[in-house]
C-alpha cells in the first residue's frame, strides 16, 4: 500500500480516474510475457503528459517509492514486473504521433504508439522504420526504446538503437532531459541518447522520442530453404554473409518449431525438413532478384534439398508473420515456455546451435531452437513446466551454461530481450567486475535513492521471482 | 458479495478451473489488439483476455479474492471469441468464461427481482418453443393493432432506457405464429436432390426471426436439400452457457442430442453463429458425462453453418442477381471466432451479380450485441457500436449483411441510432440470398 499521503498527490496530480489500486487493477498489472515472474504493484498511474510524470517522480523520489514505467507487458526478461511494488506507470494516455518530417526523415511520437502503427503511417509516405520486434502488434514505442528491441530485420538494419536520434526523457530527480534531436551529426557531449535506450527503465522515462527513417526500399523477395541438416543450415548462414549479401531478414527454424507454428498458422510451412531459413531481401528490384539468386544456390551448394521464394507479397508475409507467433505457438507443447537470447557472432552460429542441443541433451531437456541467425542471436527455447521443481532447476542450470558457452564464442548473455531480472544473474559473465562497478555508479549518479524500476539489470543475492503479497487476507 | 459466497467461489474455482489451460496462456500479449473491450477502455489490461485469465488464474491460485471487481472484468467480456483465432498458444479462452461465470452465477446471491427474471427467461421461456411463440405473438399484436402507433404517437417509449427504445423501433414485423406450426416436417428439394439436411430452428429465430427461417427452409430447397425439421428440438442453450447457467444449457444439449438423432441426415444446418458454434461444442459442454460424450460428439460434427453449405453446392455459381447496390459483411463472431466460416459469406455476397462488395474495416470485430450483452452493459456495447457504424459509413454500403439474430438487430441498431435508416438496411445473409436468388429468376422469366 502507498503511504496516503503519497495516494493523495499522486491523484492530486493526474486525477482520480487515472488511479487505481484496487485488487484486480494491480493483480493485471503484476506481470508482463516472462514466465514465473509476478509481483503485486501498489498502484497504477497513467499520466497525461511530460509534465505530470515530472510531478510524480518527484512525489515518488521523495518518499522513495518505486517507479515502474510499463508498455504492453510483452517484455520477455520481467523488465516491467513491479517485483519492489511500487507504481506502475501506463502511457495509454501518451499515444500521439507528433510529427512525421519528411526532409529530416524523422518521426516524433509519444511513447504509447504501438510499433505497427509507426511502421503503418510511415510506410503510408514512402518511408521505413527498420526496427520489427517479434511483438510489433502489440509493443508500444516506449518499451522498445527501453528494451532496444531487435526484430527480424536487425541483420542488415540494425536494432532500435539505431534508430533513436533524440530523447525527452524525466531523470529520477524530476528534472526533464533532453538529448540528441533531428540530427545527422552531433557530438555535443556524452552521448545520453545511447544510454537511455536500452535502460530498461532504470535511468528515467522516456517521454518522447525522435526517431530515424529511411526510404522504403521498392521490392522486397522472401524464400524458404529447406535442409536435412541442421548444422548445413547454419553453415549457409555464414556462407551467405561471407559472400557479401546482406539479407534483411535471415531466421532460423528447427523442426520442432516448424511444427508448431504450422499447426497454428497453416501457411504451409514444410514439416520434413529438420531446419528452415527464411529468408528476405529488399533493396532495388534488380538487386533483390540478383541476392535471392545467389542465396538460393549457395543453400543448395550446403544441401538445401528445397528452395522456395514465395510467389505473392500476401505469401511473403504470411511466412514471417507465422514466424513471429514462434514462441507463443512452441507453448502449445508444455505449459510453460522458456526462452533465451543468448547471442554470438555469426560466424560462429553452427557452434552455438550444436553446442545448445549438447547441452539440452546433457540436462535431458526438451528444447526448439529458432531465431535470428543472421544477426548470431538464437532462441533456444526449453519446453517444461513450471509445477515440476526439480525440472525448472535443471532447465536454470542449462541456461546457465548456454550463458557461459555463448560469452567463451565472444558472444553475450542477451540479444535484444534484455537484462531484466531475468538474466541479472549472469550479467557478470558477460560484463566482468569493471563493467558492473561502472554501471552502478551510473545508476548511482543518477538515481541515488533507486526508485526506478529496482531489482533489475544488477543481481541481488536472494532472487524473488513471486512476489504477491496476500495483503487482502 | 459476501465473505462466504466469496469463499465458495474461490473454492469452486480451484476444483473446477482447467489448470491447464489457465497456464497455456504465457502472457505474450498477442490477444491484446484483438479484445474490443479492451480496445474501448483505452487498453485497461483488466478488460483484456490476458487480464482475465491472469484474474482467474489468481482466483485459483488464491492470490485475490473474487470479489465484485473481477466479476465485472468478467461480465465486461463480450465472450466474442475474437483471442482464440489470434492466440499462438491455443488458449480454449471461450472455455474458461463460461466455466468462469458458470461458478460465479451460481455462487453469488442475486437480487430477488433480477433471480425472477433469470428464472423466467432462461427455464421458462428459451427452452419453451410454444410459450415463446405465444410472446412473440403478442408483439406481433402489438406490432399489428393500432397499439404499436398510439405509443409512438405519445411518446410512451420515453420511459425505456434508449437502448430498448431503440430496439423497439427496429424488432422486425412478426409473421403469423402459425407458419411454423403448419410448418411439414419433411420437404422436398426444388431441384435434383444433392443432400438431405435437418434443420436447427433455433428459439429467437423461430419467432421473432420467423420469416428468416422460412426463407433458410425455402433457400435449402432452392439449393438442392432434402429438410427435415424434428418437432422436439429447442434453443440451443447458448445464452444460458455464456451467462453462468451450465447445468440447464446441459440438459438443453440433451434435448436436442436425441432430437437430431438417427435421422440419417448428412448435416445438420443453423443459420445463426451464435448458436452454431455452442452447437457445435455440445461434447465440450457434456465432457464430464461418459454416456454423452460420444453421441455429443457425432452431433457436433454434423453441424454446419447454412453458407458454408451453400459454398460447398456451389450455390454461389447458380445466377444471383440484385439491382445496383454496395453491401457489405459485418462477421458474427461465433460464426468466424468458434466455427471459422468467414470466407463462405463472402464468397456468397460477391457472386451477387450488379452489386458491389466493400469489405469494412475490421469487419470481424464484435457489433457488441453478444447475446444479451446490450442489455445488461449498454454503455461499452453502444460504444463498440458507434465504433462499428464508422467503419459502416466508410463503405457507402447500402446492406449490411448479417449471419446471426443478434448481430442483425445490433446493426439496425446502429442504422436507427446514426439516423441512416432512409439510406441503408440490415439484412439476413439468408434472406438477402432468397432476394437475389428470386430476383434474377424472375428477370429471366420476363
């Protein structure tokens, strides 16, 4: 429960209407996509605009009550579980568009507008927003910035890192920031923007953003090649980048995925095969015909039995929308579904997938592997549940060393998912000592009194996944 | 609620719940953009299909109490079904509600007059085809006498909350009761015989929608069916199932399990989504009782909604004619979301020579008549409504064509509301079927 004085401010501040703190209000807001995470909030706040958020996080910092800014709860790291209470801050209220500038090529917004709706009103005027996380349906900008999200498209275009030219954001203290802006150079002091992306909410809220834009390629191709052997899969992907063609889009699907994704989405994906890449490429009509040619015959020269390049624009998409529902159709299988993004150079992705399947194997776990082999950042995604103990403990003990082995191929502990409380543990294998002391003191500098999104990114001793305080009874 | 009926409830939830498929749902969010409810508030997760599962998993779990705040979560649903298509994992979210609101009607006191009017319609009235007729006689009185006018001359209806106001306005002019009864129980097909179908009259649409059924009868007929229409069917038991009636809607299945049985049909054909699709799942509901399960399950693969039947005797391929007109499709939910017929309708409206089709935005999002759900939240369901009669607009259409009761009036609804009564109508797919069927043969024939 928040201290009534606290209540009373916050509510003097944005109204009675936006907040709430009832029992089913704070029970729907104590998760987001990571299973085994939970945790009551203590209220839930949704501000109008900039200026509120200021008063609040002022109110909050005094009383040093924890702040936890929260999209659409797709995170899949429990980036926006509120696992120290707290207030759950909802930008539903935030969700313009402010500005498309087509000489700048950018594009201004709220944090609150959902991902696809930028990728829409952008592409309605010739222009493209790279960035497609798994969950663009339903992800809002904010989060993604918070999170850098990656997509399908990260290979050749980036995350959303890349992307982001300026913030507004509101710094623990109540103060507004703002950096970077509509421009193409800018070395005007530490780069904030990169720090603030990716943050996770530890550093500030963002309550604005400028975005870059790029013209929208003409022509866009999509092929699906199919192999007896996984480990020729991943070796295609290296060959392709090796001979200079930069896919946009180069995913990678094991058999049992491939399965379940059929079944749910019926566009016709070929069951037999042992692994599938998908893969697109967009770019001057010419050239796009030229790389799918090439790739095509470089998958055969690594025993690709089948190629097939989709034949209509509804086909094409039919076959990457199937692939972003991967995850969420693999729980068709077990009740619970858990993921990783472990992530290593590319040139190292047949290592990694053998490597991953070894372990699986070792800890005698169910495991489909998929994900962006392009960009070395794989899903290994293990099929368990969560009611038996004993395996949940030995799918944690096979993460870990997915962690480890991913970090000794030079790679990272998280692709694009982000640290969250979920991998905080492992942050140090991938970081070592100097990179966390340094990243403490950040945090430290900025939020002395650790009210924004606390018990993420740095590992404590105890963790507490559920945390639901029975305070009813 | 009460501490103790909150007790019993939390205790039914754990006995009863399908565990399971409450921790099938991993909270990836993809529901989200498709809940109109949750859409209408403004994303309030408590008002989305994660939401109430995670409410009802919490319930189990014994991490809230059922208290009045989950109930209205749960009774905001439109049970539209509109997450189970979009949901990768499979969740029977349909499933749960039912079982959901099942425990918590059930369970919890209601006040003496609403219990009455519970008692009244759903074990007197629904399951009484004859008594339901004698009230649907008295509006066609109503209708018919001067009655109908003396009250809209004095403005009488000003005392009804608007949304029965504006019910009133559109329920459709009732036919003779007495069509149904002199009704044959088995007609012949107008052209060479290519299936025998029985056909499921359903309660609503055996009354006040009489004439809709008549023109299904007719149009089976045109299409090449043998009809056979069992005398001791009743409703579906669809409104009892979704409104935490389980126990009735199950004898109800019953009912009309052995009123179906051993006619030797090849389908057994509804020309309403809404029951369709609880028709449908008859081996569902009776899953806990062994001697049911089999012959529930053989009824439920007979149904078939009647346009997908059409498609399949390539009905759309006969002459369909209308003068010029746009129509349009507004999907039934229970049609698309629990039976996935969505292409049929489609196909049947576009072989529609001299129309045009516009397909509208988001057409398979809910009309939000859901039942009774007009009645019982009308301020969430005119707000999907207003919603609906923009996308309506955008067309130009002239038709909006419906395949199910409640969709139908919700849409004259809208027309009536928006003022666009003098430029667009609501139709029956069926009855819009019958006019171009007729229409193009009688242009042949001059």
């Amino acid at each position: 429960m928040l201290p009534d004085e606290v209540k009373e401010q916050i509510i003097e501040i944005v109204g009675e209407q936006d907040f709430q703190d009832s029992y089913t209000n704070k029970l729907v807001y104590s998760y987001d996509a990571t299973p085994q995470f939970q945790a009551m909030p203590d209220a839930i706040v949704a501000p109008h605009n900039t200026e509120q958020i200021a008063q609040i996080v002022k109110v909050c910092n005094r009383f040093k009550i924890p702040i936890v800014p929260r999209g659409s709860g797709t995170n899949l790291s429990a980036g926006t579980t509120p696992l120290e209470g707290g207030v759950v801050l909802l930008f539903k209220h935030m969700d313009k568009i402010l500005e498309i500038d087509e000489e700048n090529l950018t594009i201004t917004t709220q944090p609150g507008v959902i991902t696809q709706e930028i990728i829409n009103q952008v592409e309605e005027r010739g222009l493209f927003y790279p960035p497609d996380p798994g969950s663009l349906n339903i992800s809002q900008i904010g989060g993604n910035i918070n999170e850098n999200s990656g997509g399908l498209r990260g290979l050749k275009y980036g995350v959303t890192r890349d992307y982001v030219l300026g913030l507004e954001a509101v710094l623990p203290n109540g103060e507004i920031l703002h950096t970077g802006g509509k421009l193409a150079k800018d070395v005007a002091g530490y780069d904030l923007t990169r720090l603030l992306v990716g943050s996770e909410g530890t550093l500030g809220i963002i309550t604005e953003a400028t975005l870059k834009l790029l013209p929208l390629p003409p022509a866009k191709k999509t092929a699906l090649t199919l192999f007896e052997d996984i480990h020729m899969a991943a070796k295609a992907v290296s060959d392709i980048i090796a001979h200079k063609i930069i896919p946009a889009t180069l995913e990678f699907l094991d058999q049992p995925t491939i399965k379940v994704v059929e079944e749910f989405s019926k566009v016709g994906l070929p069951t037999h095969a042992k692994a599938v890449l998908l893969i697109e490429q967009d770019g001057d009509s010419h050239k796009v015909e030229q790389d799918i040619k090439s790739i095509s015959t470089i998958c055969k020269q690594n025993e690709a039995f089948e190629v097939h390049v989709a034949q209509t624009k509804e086909e094409a998409e039919a076959l990457t929308t199937a692939r972003r529902a991967a995850l969420s159709a693999l729980s068709r299988l077990k009740p619970t579904t858990i993921l990783e993004d472990a992530t290593v150079p590319r040139s190292e992705i047949a290592n990694m997938v053998k490597a991953i399947n070894n372990i699986a194997e070792k800890y005698e776990l169910d495991i489909c592997t998929f994900g962006h082999a392009g960009d070395g950042n794989l899903h290994p995604t293990f099929l368990t549940d969560v009611r038996n103990k004993e395996e949940i403990e030995r799918v944690e003990k096979a993460f870990e060393e997915i962690f480890i082995t991913a970090v000794e191929l030079g790679g990272t502990i998280t692709g694009e998912h982000g640290v969250g409380a979920m991998k905080s543990p492992y942050l140090h294998l991938k970081l070592g000592e100097a990179g966390i002391n340094t990243m403490k003191q950040l945090k430290l500098a900025l939020d002395p009194n650790q009210i924004m999104n606390p018990g993420k990114m740095f590992a404590k001793s105890n963790r507490k996944k559920v945390v639901i305080k029975h305070e009813y009874a | 609620m009460n501490t103790h009926e909150k007790a019993r409830i939390q205790e039914e939830f754990q006995q009863r719940m399908d565990y399971d498929e409450l921790l099938n749902c991993m909270r990836c969010g993809f529901c989200l953009p498709s809940c109109p409810t949750y859409l209408e508030t403004g994303k309030d997760e408590a008002h989305s299909p994660r939401g109430r599962i995670a409410l009802m998993k919490g319930v189990v779990d014994g991490n809230i109490e059922p208290d009045e705040e989950v109930k209205k979560s749960l009774d905001m649903c439109l049970g539209c079904r509109a997450c189970e298509p979009v949901c990768p994992s499979g969740v029977n979210y349909g499933h749960l509600l039912e079982e959901a609101r099942d425990i918590i009607y059930q369970n919890q006191k209601t006040p003496f007059f609403q219990k009455i009017i519970r008692k009244i319609a759903f074990k007197g009235l629904f399951p009484k085809p004859k008594r339901l007729r004698r009230l649907t006689s008295l509006l066609r009185f109503y209708q018919k006498s001067k009655l109908q006018k003396i009250v809209r001359t004095l403005k009488l209806t000003k005392i009804l909350p608007s949304t029965y106001r504006l019910m009133e306005k559109v329920l459709p002019v009732v036919p003779k009761m007495k069509e149904a009864e002199k009704r044959q129980k088995v007609l012949e097909p107008f052209s060479k015989k290519k299936k025998r179908v029985a056909f499921f009259t359903g309660c609503l649409m055996d009354s006040m929608f009489l004439s809709t059924n008549q023109s299904t009868i007719k149009l089976l007929q045109y299409a090449g069916c043998e009809v056979v229409i069992p005398d001791n069917q009743i409703c579906c038991g669809a409104l009892h199932g979704h409104s935490g009636e389980k126990e009735q809607a199950k004898e109800m299945a019953k009912k009309n399990i052995e009123a179906f049985e051993n006619l030797n049909v090849d389908y057994i054909i509804t020309n309403a989504g809404g029951c369709g699709a609880f028709l449908n799942d008859y081996h569902h509901l009776l899953k806990d009782e062994e001697e049911w399960t089999e012959r529930a399950t053989s009824f439920d693969q007979k149904i078939k909604d009647i346009s997908s039947l059409l498609v399949e005797l390539n009905f759309h391929k006969q002459s369909l004619k209308l003068p010029y007109q746009i129509v349009t499709y507004q999907d039934s939910c229970h049609l698309k979301n629990g039976q996935q017929t969505f292409m049929e309708p489609r196909q049947l409206l576009d072989s529609v020579q001299g129309t045009d089709y516009v397909e509208m935005k988001d057409a398979s999002r809910c009309c939000g008549s859901a039942g009774i759900y007009n009645l019982v939240q009308t301020e969430m369901s005119m707000k999907i409504l207003d919603y609906k009669m923009k996308q309506t607009r955008a067309t130009h259409a002239n038709v909006i064509v419906t395949a199910n009761p409640g969709c139908l009036l919700q849409m004259k609804m809208g027309i009536e509301k928006e003022g666009l009564a003098d430029k667009m109508r609501a139709v029956h797919i069926v009855d819009y079927l019958v006019e171009a069927y007729e229409y193009s043969k009688n242009e042949r024939v001059s």
